[in-house]
C-alpha cells in the first residue's frame, strides 16, 4: 500500500496531534508530501509547522466543509489522513453546534469527495465513543465494544465514525480508522488537562482539578499515535477499526501530583472545582488487534519521562501559549471550574 501513497492530504494539521503527524511523516517517510488543510480555528496554529520542508509540505488555508477545496485537494492527492475536528469535551457542554458541523458534516464533505476520487481514507477517532468504564470493572475497550458516547464531542466523532464506515459498505470508499485515548505531548493547547496544569504553575495559578480526581484517562504520547495512524494506513485491512493505546491508565489526581512533584510544587497544591456534567469516569484501550496483526508498538513506555520532556516545552515556549492562556483561564472561571 505505502508504495503507491506518495502525497496525503492531512486535515488539522495546524493542529496538535495533526501537526506531529506530519512532522512525523516529513522525518520518517522521505518519499511522500503532505498538503495540510486546515482552518485555523482558536486550536490550529502555523507555528505548530515551523520546521516544515516547503519542497515537501504545503498548508491550505480552510474549512473541511468546503466541497469545492477539499474535491479540488483530493484531485491531486493519493490519501486523506483527517485529523480535523472540534476535540474538547467542555467546549462541546458548552456550545455544541461547531461540534456538529465540524466534525459530522465536515467528515460527511470528505467522505463524498474521497467516493468520487476513490481516495484512500483515515478517520482518526477516539476511544471516547466507547463511553466509560467503571473504576473498578477490569474490562478494557475493544473494536468490539459497543457505542456510547457520553458528550456533544464523543456523539458527533461516534457519528462521524458511523458515516465512514457506510460510505465503505455502500460505496466502497477505501478506508480505515482509528480510535486513540488520551495525548500528551508538546504543542497541546492549554484547554486539555495536562497543559492547563502545567501553565497554571508556571503562571502562578493553582492547579483545577475535576469532580473527585478518580476519573482513569489512558495516556499515549503524540508521536506514538503518530506512528500508529501511519501503520494503519500503510499495513491495515479496508474497512476495519483498530484501536490505538500504549498501556497508560491513570487517574487524574496522580497525573496533576505527578505534575506537580516534576515542577517542584507541593503535590496538594492544587483547587478541587466542579466536576464536568456526564464526566466519563475511566477509559482504557486494548489495543492488541493493532499490535498482533500489523506489528505496531508504543514507542514512548516511560510516562514520567514523556511528562518531563512535555513540562520542559511549555517552559520554553511561553510565547506559544501566552495569548491564549487568559481567554482560556476566563472561560473556565465563568464555568466554576
Ligand atoms: P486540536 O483541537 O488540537 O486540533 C484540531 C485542528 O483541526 C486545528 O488545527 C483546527 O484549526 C482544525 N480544524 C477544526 N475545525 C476545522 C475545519 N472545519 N476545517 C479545517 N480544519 C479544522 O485537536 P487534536 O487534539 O490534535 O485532535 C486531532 C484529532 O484527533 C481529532 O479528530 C480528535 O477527535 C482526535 N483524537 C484526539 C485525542 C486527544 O487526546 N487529543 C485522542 C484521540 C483522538
Ligand atoms: O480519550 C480521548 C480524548 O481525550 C480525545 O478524544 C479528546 O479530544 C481529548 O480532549 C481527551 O478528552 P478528555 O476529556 O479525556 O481530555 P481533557 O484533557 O479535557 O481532560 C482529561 C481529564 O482531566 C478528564 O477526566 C477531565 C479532567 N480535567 C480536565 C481539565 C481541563 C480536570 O480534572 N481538570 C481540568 O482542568
């Protein structure tokens, strides 16, 4: 398969997880380009591809719901790797509608550009369609697990799934797709757990965590999620899901002790707020199906050293994160949270 991919479409490549994919692709995969669209939302950001071979890397400028672009993308391209969507839980409580658009009639967009140019097609999704787990229950997600999304963003990726594997069952459109856990890594917008915490202290603000602390996210760096969406779309079956996870469980209140243990802090420094409405309580990914059928490991095993590294960027790069870092502070005050 990967002989005949020569040039990809990324979509949300401005974005975290997309933007390390095609740094990713630019390191490890000489032979191909990459055309990125992306619209520049609050959660894009050019400078998240600094670095980029021009020769090799061209950005397009907008909307994944723009039929014309992405058909016109399409024409010249061998593959769509779509990363694009709204991806924050609290955002989707509260103003779903983006959500909607984005992530379902935007996915819908591609899908009818990728059957008429009969493009190889990527869904990356997350393991949150699944719904949760209990705390105590041993279980782990599997390709089997049945949907039940619990928020506004969990139903429309659950929805955006559904509709690609239709367009493969009623119309052939060649495609894969992937459901990962949780990210962590540089470049992750200061919205999300781990950055906020990490900015807080180094802000001068105290730590928020969520509800009881107990919530169990499963946490993957970024490059290996990165390396995992590549071997599916190089080595996986038409048609098939695979589930991408690197072993990682732990609760949140570890997380932000961990955190605040690496930057020097009291571990009880931080604020207990109100808990996020329909917060799911545990996820966790078996992700065998990827490992035994198409050879896949993590790549990234030691947590703390992934945090340590993570810490290190948002230290040195205040610029990245500063503007933002007001706006997204106000925001959540206005929530309690
Ligand atoms: P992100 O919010 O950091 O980036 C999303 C990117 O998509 C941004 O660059 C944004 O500008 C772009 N975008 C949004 N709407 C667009 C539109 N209409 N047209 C074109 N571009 C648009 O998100 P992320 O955390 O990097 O997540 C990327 C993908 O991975 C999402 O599909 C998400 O559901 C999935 N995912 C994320 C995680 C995680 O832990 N963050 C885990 C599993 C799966
Ligand atoms: O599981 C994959 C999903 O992981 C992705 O599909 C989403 O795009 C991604 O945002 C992430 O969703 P979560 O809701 O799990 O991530 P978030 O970083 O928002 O929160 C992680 C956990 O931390 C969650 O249990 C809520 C909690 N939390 C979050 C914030 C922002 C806090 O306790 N305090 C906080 O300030």
């Amino acid at each position: 398969m990967s002989e005949s991919i020569e040039h990809i479409v990324v979509t949300g490549g401005a974005g975290f997880i997309g933007s390390n994919f095609v740094h990713w692709v630019l390191d490890n995969k000489p032979a191909v380009r990459v055309s990125v669209l992306d619209a520049l939302t609050y959660a894009g950001n050019l400078e998240n591809l600094e670095g980029c071979d021009p020769d090799r890397m061209t950005f397009v400028h907008g909307d994944i719901c723009d039929a014309d672009l992405v058909d016109s993308l399409f024409a010249e391209a061998d593959a769509c790797v779509h990363f694009a969507a709204e991806s924050h839980n609290d955002n989707s409580i509260s103003d779903p509608s983006p959500f909607l658009k984005t992530n379902v009639y935007g996915t819908f967009t591609l899908l009818e550009a990728a059957r008429k140019h009969g493009m190889r097609f990527h869904h990356v999704s997350t393991d949150e369609v699944y719904g949760d787990l209990a705390l105590d229950d041993p279980a782990r997600f599997t390709e089997d697990s049945p949907y039940k999304p619990s928020s506004p963003y969990s139903s429309s990726k659950a929805a955006s799934d559904h509709l690609v594997r239709a367009w493969h069952r009623t119309y052939g459109v060649p495609i894969t797709i992937s459901n990962c856990s949780n990210n962590y890594g540089p470049r992750q917008h200061i919205e999300k757990f781990i950055p906020r915490q990490v900015t807080n202290i180094i802000s001068g603000l105290r730590p928020k965590l969520y509800g009881d602390g107990k919530n169990i996210r499963d946490w993957i760096h970024t490059e290996d999620h990165s390396s995992a969406v590549w071997t599916i779309l190089e080595k996986g079956r038409l048609g098939e899901t695979y589930l991408i996870g690197a072993d990682g469980e732990r609760s949140n209140i570890d997380v932000l002790q961990a955190i605040l243990t690496a930057m020097g802090s009291n571990p009880d420094d931080f604020d207990w707020v109100k808990d996020r409405p329909g917060h799911d309580r545990r996820y966790a990914i078996d992700s065998s199906k990827l490992r035994k059928e198409l050879g896949w490991e993590p790549l990234h095993t030691s947590f703390s050293e992934g945090l340590a590294e993570t810490i290190e960027w948002y230290r040195n790069n205040p610029a990245w994160w500063a503007d933002a870092k007001r706006v997204t502070e106000d925001k959540y005050k206005a929530l309690g949270q």
